[in-house]
C-alpha cells in the first residue's frame, strides 16, 4: 500500500506544488481564462484603429464558445506612445506575468529589440504592423509578421517604376530599422528589373521643417523627378506639404507614397482641402483584401464601435484577424496537451537577477509548442485566407495601386502572383501565373498638374547641359569649329536633326574640346563626363563637372562603354589598312599568274602520277597500253595531259583503272574551272596589286604603320594586335597621309595607315592611288556619349532611328561626305592567286584512291603469280635461286594476261595426258604381273 500512497502523494504534489510555482507538466489543463498582451500607440492613424479592432475580436472570440470551449482570451495594452523605450519596459512588465503571447509592437524598431526578449522567454510576438523585411524567422523565430512584408511592397513599387519605363528613383525615407530596410528591399526589387536608387534621401524619425527642407532641396537639384516617399503618417504630410511649397508637384514630377498615405485616408478621411490639394495626382499603395461578407459585416459594424470618430485601415482588419489566429492557434495548444506553465530563466538570476528584479521574469514553457500552432494554422479571416508560408509571410501578398484624385481612386492591382493587372488578384489565382511586360496592365492615371501623359521623370529644363565637342583640324567635314558656340559638320547636322524628335527640350551649350593645333582624344572627352561629381556637390563645394554630354565622331568601342552610355550608332565604322597599289596589266605570261607556282608543279606531278598509275593498272590487260618503251612512255604522257581536256582516246578495261581515272576527271573538273575563272577575272578585270594584303601581313612585317592622331587605333594596334609602338607613326591630316604613303618606308613614310573607314573612304574618294586593302579587322560605330543611365541616351537613339527609318540620316550624309568617285572606282585589288590549300582535299582524295588501287592489284598479281607457276616452283625447288624467282615475277608482270592463262591451260592439259599414258603405263604392268603369276600357278 505504501508506493500506492507515495504515487497518490507525488502527484498532488506536482498538481498544487510544481504547477503553481512555475514548473511545467504534462497533465493539459485548461485554464479559465489565457492572458495575452498588446504593445501600441493609442492615439495613432494604425494604433487606434487596432485597439478597436482587437478589443472586438477579443469580445466575438469570448463569445463564441466553439473557439475555445469556454476558455476566454483576457487582454491586455500598454500604451508606448511612440516611444522605443516605454515599448521595452512594457513588454518587459509582460514578461513579468503570466502572458503566453503578445500583440505587437506596432513599429519594426520596437519589434527588432523585443524581439529578442520574446525569443529568450519563448512567448511569441504577433505583429500586424512592422512591416521591415530584415525581421527574419532566423534571427528572430518567435517574432510572427502577421501582416503583408514591405518585401512584396516595394516588389509592387519596383514593378510601376518598370511598367511606366522609368529607370532610375529618389528614395526619401525614414532613418531607422524600417525605413533604411525597406529602402535596400527596393533597392533590390529594382536592381532586379534593371533600375535603380540614383539618390537617398534619409531624415529624422521626427524631422523638422528645416530638416525637410534641408533634405528636399539636395533632392530638387537631381535630375530624376520620380520619388518614392516611405515614411510615417506625420512626417509624410510634412513632406509633401514642403514638397508642394518649393514647387515639387508640377507636372514633371511623379511621387509614389508607400502605404502609410492610403492609411492615413482610410483612416482621417476627409483630410482639410488644403491638405488634399497638396497630394492630388500621387501614387499610393494599399493592402489588398478580398470582398467576403464577413467582412462587409464588420464594416458596417465599425461605425457603432468607433461612433464614427475614425475609419478603418488595413491594419485594423489584419489586427483582428490576429486576434482570431492567435485564438486558434491556443485551441490547438491545448489539444495537443500544452499546458499554461512557466519557469524560472536561470541565465537571469546568474547576471544579478535579484538586484535588477529580472528573477520575476519566466519562460514560458508552452511558447514553441504554441509558436508551431500559430504557423500551422489555416483560417479565413476578414482579409482571406490566413496561412503561412514555409518563408513565414502570409499567402497571396497583394496590393491595391491607388491614385489621389479627389480622394482615392484605385487604377489596378499588384499581385506577387501576376504582377500589375485590372483584375481582382483572387481571379487570377485560377489561371497560370503571367509575370511578363505584356501582361501588366493599370488603368490611366492622373498625375501631378492634372496631366493625363506620363511624365518622362527626368528634369533638363532648368539646367544647361555642357557638351563637349571635338575640336578636329583634319576631316572638318564631320566637324569643323567656327569659333564663339558655331559648329558645323555631319556630326553637328545629326545632333541638331534628332533633337526636335525628342518628347521635350534641352537647354544645352556646346563647348569646344581640344587645343585647335592636333586631333583631340575622344576617350579623354569621354573620360571627362564620367569623372564629373554629381550637382549636388558640384552646388555645395564649386566643383564643376567638365561635360554633361559629348557629341562628334566619337568611336563606340568597349573602354569608352564602361564610362558613359552611347546612343544608337548613326554611322558604321571600324579600322582598315590603306597602302598604296600599283595597276596590274597583262603580258604574255598572264596564263601563269591564277595559279602559285607551288600549284603548278603539284598538278602536273599528280598528272604524271595518275597516268602511270593507270598505266600499271591497264598493262597487262589492255592493248592500248602495250608496246615498245618508248611507245609505252609516250602513252602515259599523252594519256595524263590528254585529261585536262578530257581528250584522252586510250579506253580503259580494268574497274581498278576506272575507278582511279573517274576520280581524277573530277579532280581535273574542279581545277580547269578554277583555272579558267581566275583567268578570266585576269585579263577582262583591271588589277591593283600591293605589298601589303592587310592587317596580318602588317603584323609580320616591320615596317612603320600610320594611325590618325588622337585615334583609338593606337592604343588597339600596341595593345590587342601587340605591335610594337616604336612602328606607329602618328599623323596629323589627310595630307600627312598621302605624303607618308607615297614616301613609303624607304623615304621615312609608312607601308600602311591605320584608321577608321568613314574616314579613309571620304581620304580615298580624290586619291586613287590608295586603297583599302584586306578585310575591315574591327566592328563599331559613332554615337552620342551621355553620363551612365542617362535617359538622354535612350532618347536621343529613338531620334537616331526615327531619323534613319525615314531617310533623314541618309541626306545628311550625302550632303556632307558625298565626293565625286575616283576614276579607278571599277577596279579590283589583286586577289591572292590560286593556291594549293585550296585544292588539296581533292589531291588527297585522289592520292589515296590510287594508292589503295596499286595495292589491291599487287595483291591480285601475286595471287596469281603462285597460282599459274606453282609446277615451275614445285619443277624448279631447290635449284632456282631468289633473284631467278624475282625475275620470272617481273616477267610475269610484264606478259599480257592472256598469253599467261592460255600457256597454264596448256600445261594443265599436257599434265592430265601424261597422267593418263603413266596410268596405261602402271595397267599394262600390272595385267603382265597377272599373266606371270597365274603361269607359274599351272607349272
């Protein structure tokens, strides 16, 4: 009876001793009443619309004994007023007592510190306001984000930046955990759809107006005019109220405010008219919830519970359906057999607990069985579906896209599903997921100034842009500097020719670059526009960025793109050798010239060899190629050139020969028409011949080569090409290069220049004695240089095509860089001559085909060797020697075939009657034998 007693004794000691004083159980009881907490600012636009929210979902909960079977939520708030530091001290209280969860904090900067509390006392905090995506599950696993991440806000931001074809934004934001977060997801969802952040702009978490003044105008003096506004209800009115005094809300701005400005609307609506003029033709963002009929219910209801001092927000929905999860996720607790307990936290009572009353403070030892719980839970709340992903956030992430007109009008959807569409983002959870451009739809939106087109959001009214130009001494007519602002020239033509198709005006200054005297370096201007500070500091510190902009024959090539941005090329040009050429005429051996001299003798070796190799294969079976030896080599001779003309009369007999003369036919085929077209382009076509065949005989060579002064082509040839500098010859003018050509190498000149083709073909047009030789060894083109992600890049390359598409370019350029043709227009370089790579497949094709025909007919020879003079070896064994059985051989090989088969049938036929009189022979001895035996049997 006594362990009965003991074991009675045991467990009353557990139930009233250990559970009372903190120690957990695994006997499930469910209390009375479960206490949970809440962290908020009463009197803000998102806490006092929670505070009723969360009051009457506490209320229908507690009413509603199907929830927690006669259990009821006991609530309790504390009023931070917007203080991180009462936030801290009231979660602290919390901890103190027997709260199993927390609702709250309302912003992520008292969510990042309390999270901590709450992952050390393992009670889960339920936020359904702090929004910042760096709240990680991993860093902080019992903080619960129980409303929409600005992760998927500011993917729908980035998403209307790209649907409208912007490419760059100003942030302005909050400095604190939320909005420095918020701004790097952005930055990110942005970076992710080729856009950018150009500028930030932080402020106080409680800035003055000076300070929003301070901070707007290093703003105003950007380029961009696209703000994405993420802030706090009051400081954002603050901002837009001083945005609008400095003039910030014309019609060439666009400000796209995060979703604290719908808040605010659904929440104070009506704001004072003056207020309301200050923010018509914004962008804002609102939490999408689906329609439902619980939710229509507690719409109507909110006026009785608020007596119509206030609207209600997104977050008051989401405040309420965190009341009703939390509520299930408790059911679940307990019938999973948790059980409300709490422990000591020893680590606490180890630094001083007592001291600082920290001792007070307990784990709770259910808080990760009810973390699990509340991620496992699966309800329809007032804002749909209620669900976590294996990320934590919640499922179907949505956003209503809303513009300020009046009040609010809504002009489309974004949906982390599809994107941006007209369509209510539920519809479009049945069909497939379409992300793409074409996809992605909003209605027409009013923007600032009441203007229905969008605006380019980009500034260059106010400001005069410095283009720099270069100052060219030789080939002026793509640029020629006529002194004070006065250019002229193609490229000037081209620029001023696209700026009317552009959708706005410039104000612009082109500013000479060079000293006049030589050929500037287009990379040093280039370099100039890249090495400029930005306005801003050029304003504050009197820096002054050399160019804006550069303009005029500026090569597109790959150094100078990581720089600056191009336009679309508006000419073609790459790098080709010029050298001097000589007239080719015709002479009495012009028959020679289409083929290399190697060619010739491979070709008339390869004749020879393949009428002796149809002699061998013909010989001894054919009459046309028997005879004497002179005959027989006159034969081979005739036969072989005889070919060429397909005139050869000898018939071949042997398949062997055949074969070999078919394929040698082709052979001849190939080369005579190759031979008669070269020849042909010989004598009707004239000929220019020069030494140098292009860039690779330049390379091999050690002569001088010229490049135009303040070229590219400089830095290519020491650099890609790796020639040595001390050869490049730099040159001033066209002049320069007629001179250095005609002197040549010998006389101090060059063998060769170096330099872009639209310049050349406008050098060769009066100078027929030059000519471009080999193939052009580089791809690229001239374009407008702008400072990176300019949209003046991609503006002004519309013009250049719109100006190429209807013929614009093309008139330019004849009016400026038509010359009359030189008089040897119609000629040709002299092509290389006909050489043996060319041809020598086919030689292989054939030397093989001859040589396996040789081998198979020696085989066929020996074959029959050994078989018509196996009596002579057998007769002649023993006393014939090696050089007498390699004479019968080539005897054999030499006598036709006919005479060696009839004078072994007739040695067969001598064999079989000799055999026949041997066996009469052996009878007649044998009959004799008979008769001699039967004689002796009588005697």
């Amino acid at each position: 009876m006594a362990p009965i007693w003991l074991l009675v004794g045991l467990v009353f000691f557990f139930q009233n001793g250990f559970l009372s004083s903190g120690i957990s159980t695994n006997i499930s009881m469910k209390p009375s009443e479960v206490q949970i907490g809440g962290i908020f600012t009463f009197n803000s636009s998102i806490g006092k619309v929670a505070k009723v929210a969360i009051e009457a979902a506490i209320e229908d909960v507690n009413s509603d004994p199907s929830v927690l079977g006669g259990t009821e939520l006991k609530l309790v708030t504390k009023d931070v007023n917007d203080s991180g530091f009462l936030g801290i001290i009231e979660a602290l209280k919390f901890m103190e007592s027997d709260t199993v969860a927390i609702i709250g904090p309302q912003t992520s900067v008292m969510a990042h510190v309390i999270s901590h509390i709450a992952n050390e006392l393992q009670v889960p905090l339920l936020s359904f306001s702090a929004t910042d995506p760096t709240l990680s599950s991993l860093q902080y696993p019992f903080f619960v984000r129980t409303t929409q991440s600005d992760l998927f806000q500011m993917a729908a931001v980035a998403q209307i930046v790209e649907y409208y074809e912007w490419r760059e934004v100003i942030a302005i934001y909050v400095d604190d955990d939320q909005g420095r977060n918020g701004i790097a997801a952005l930055a990110d969802k942005l970076a992710e759809r080729r856009c950018k952040i150009s500028y930030k702009a932080p402020m106080k978490a409680e800035p003055t107006r000076d300070d929003i003044r301070d901070v707007l105008f290093k703003v105003l003096l950007t380029e961009s005019r696209i703000f994405v506004l993420h802030t706090y209800a009051k400081s954002g009115l603050d901002v837009l109220d001083m945005a609008h005094y400095l003039g910030m809300m014309g019609s060439e701005y666009v400000w796209i405010a995060t979703d604290w400005l719908s808040t605010i609307l659904d929440t104070n609506s009506p704001l004072p008219p003056e207020t309301m003029d200050q923010i018509q033709g914004l962008l804002t963002l609102r939490m999408y919830t689906p329609d439902s009929d619980p939710k229509r219910k507690f719409v109507s209801r909110w006026g009785n519970l608020t007596k119509g001092s206030f609207g209600l927000n997104s977050y008051g929905l989401y405040a309420y359906d965190t009341v009703w999860l939390l509520a299930r996720a408790i059911n679940t607790f307990f019938e999973k057999g948790g059980n409300i307990s709490f422990s000591n936290d020893s680590r606490l009572n180890e630094i001083g607990g007592r001291s600082l009353h920290l001792d007070a403070m307990s784990i709770f030892n259910g808080g990760k069985l009810l973390l699990k719980s509340i991620l496992g839970t699966n309800m329809t709340g007032l804002t749909g579906p209620v669900q976590f992903t294996s990320g934590r956030s919640l499922v179907h992430p949505a956003y209503e896209v809303i513009n300020v007109i009046g009040t609010m009008r809504r002009v489309g959807y974004w949906s982390n599903y599809s994107g941006l569409s007209i369509e209510r983002p539920e519809r479009l959870y049945t069909r497939p997921p379409n992300n793409s451009v074409s996809n992605q739809k909003l209605y027409p939106v009013i923007w600032p100034g009441q203007i229905t087109q969008k605006p380019r959001g980009w500034g260059f009214e106010k400001k005069q842009l410095r283009i720099g130009v270069p100052n060219r001494v030789s080939y002026r007519e793509f640029i020629s500097y006529e002194g004070g602002d006065s250019f002229k020239g193609y490229c000037i033509d081209v620029f001023f020719a696209a700026l009317p198709l552009l959708p706005y005006q410039i104000n612009f200054k082109l500013i000479p670059f060079g000293d006049g005297r030589n050929n500037p370096s287009c990379t040093d201007l280039v370099r100039l526009i890249n090495t400029g500070v930005s306005m801003i500091l050029k304003l504050l510190f009197f820096t002054l960025k050399e160019y804006d902009a550069a303009i005029g024959d500026i090569a597109i090539i790959t150094n100078r793109t990581r720089m600056v941005d191009f336009t679309q090329p508006y000419i073609e040009s790459g790098l080709v050798v010029v050298a001097p050429v000589r007239t080719l005429n015709s002479n009495a051996w012009a028959f020679l010239r289409p083929f290399t001299p190697m060619m010739w003798a491979v070709t008339a070796g390869f004749f020879l060899v393949v009428g002796a190799v149809v002699w061998i294969l013909e010989h001894r079976i054919n009459d046309d190629f028997r005879g004497s030896p002179k005959k027989q080599i006159v034969t081979i001779l005739w036969f072989s050139f005889s070919t060429w003309f397909f005139a050869h009369r000898e018939n071949t007999v042997s398949t062997l020969g055949r074969l070999v003369l078919i394929l040698w036919l082709f052979v001849v085929l190939i080369i005579n028409s190759s031979y008669t077209a070269s020849l042909t382009s010989i004598l009707t076509v004239q000929k220019l011949s020069s030494p140098v065949k292009g860039i690779e005989s330049l390379r091999e060579s050690d002569d001088p080569i010229g490049y135009q002064m303040g070229s590219f082509a400089r830095n290519y040839l020491t650099e890609k090409l790796n020639i040595h500098s001390s050869r490049l010859v730099p040159l001033n003018s066209a002049e320069a290069y007629a001179k250095a050509l005609k002197d040549g190498p010998r006389k101090g000149g060059v063998a060769a220049v170096v330099d872009e083709r639209a310049y050349l073909e406008l050098f060769l047009s009066t100078r027929c004695e030059f000519t471009i030789v080999g193939q052009e060894f580089t791809k690229s083109g001239w374009g407008f240089a702008f400072p990176r992600d300019s949209p003046l890049a991609v503006d002004m390359s519309t013009a250049i095509l719109k100006l190429s598409e209807n013929g614009e370019l093309q008139r330019i350029h004849d009016k400026w860089l038509m010359r009359s043709a030189c008089s040897s227009q119609d000629t040709k370089l002299e092509v290389d001559r006909l050489q043996l790579k060319s041809f020598w497949g086919l030689f292989l094709i054939c030397g093989v085909a001859c040589l396996l025909a040789l081998i198979i007919y020696f085989m066929q020879i020996v074959c029959q060797f050994y078989r018509y003079y196996s009596d002579f070896s057998e007769t002649s064994s023993g006393q014939s020697s090696r050089t007498g059985r390699i004479q019968k051989f080539l005897s054999f090989v030499n006598e036709k075939e006919e005479v060696i088969m009839s004078r072994s049938k007739r040695g067969s036929d001598r064999h079989i009657e000799e055999g026949a009189s041997m066996n009469g022979v052996q009878r007649r001895h044998m009959d004799a034998s008979s008769n001699e035996n039967g004689s002796l049997q009588v005697i």
